[in-house]
C-alpha cells in the first residue's frame, strides 16, 4: 500500500507557516539579547520550519530545493561561537566577554550592536546544522 497520498493541502498550507515560522525565528533571534529568545530558540524554530516541509515533501525534493550540507552548517555555526568567545582575548579580558556599544549607520540611525548577537548566530546555525542533521538521517534510512 502506498502511504503517501495526495497532500495538496499539507503543501499549501506547508508554504505559507514556513514563510511565518521563519519571520518569526528571526523575531527571536534579534529580541533574545533583552527578552526571552536567542540563537538557540530560533534555530528551533527554524528546524522545525524545515521539518514541516520534510512532512510536506519527501527528503529528496527537499534536498533538492535546499541542498544543503547540514553537518557544514553545525562546524560553521561552531567555529563561529568559538572564535566570538575567543575575539575577548585581543583584549585582555576573559574568554566570552562580549563587547556592546551604540553605532551610528547612515540609514539605520543609532543602534545598539553586540557581539554576543555573533555568538548566538552560532549558537543558531549549530542547533539547526544539527537538528536538521538527525532529521534527515532518521528519514533517509526509515
């Protein structure tokens, strides 16, 4: 028996809660730094963004639309947490010290930059790297 029947509605509604669910995993991304959110809830977010259209589509057409090598997407996100804690050393002050100030952009105005905002894009790009990682092995061989 085929299980895989005709989903036209799962993919319809699949395009436009993938477009929502991503708006809103970058609304957590960038509020995290002074409200409940982060790098890591976000990249939850987003991998369950994914997943959805796992659910929606079969993991080759996916793979397909997305071709993207997830275990790259974790070491990046890894090597990107790592050297952001590290950057504290040309300073002098303890490993993970984040530095924040008000910059001045042409368009933008006043805003506030930190570099833990760098520190919790890599925390984003591991959970996502990795939750995607598991999800497509666990579909690939079931």
């Amino acid at each position: 028996m085929n299980h895989k029947t005709n989903d036209v509605i799962l993919q319809t509604v699949t395009q436009t809660v993938l477009f929502i669910t991503i708006i809103y995993s970058f609304h957590l991304f960038f509020s995290g730094h002074y409200t409940p959110g982060g790098g890591f809830i976000a990249g939850l977010m987003t991998s369950s963004a994914l997943v959805l259209l796992l659910l929606a589509y079969d993991v080759k057409t996916v793979v397909t639309i997305i071709p993207i090598n997830y275990l790259h997407v974790a070491a990046a996100g890894l090597l990107t947490a790592i050297l952001t804690g590290m950057g504290s050393f040309l300073y002098g002050v303890p490993f993970l010290k984040h530095w924040h100030g008000a910059v001045h952009l042409p368009f933008f105005g006043e805003i506030e930059l930190a570099t833990a905002t760098l520190f919790d894009f890599g925390v984003y790009l591991v959970v996502v790297g990795v939750t995607m990682t598991i999800i497509q092995t666990i579909g690939e061989t079931g």
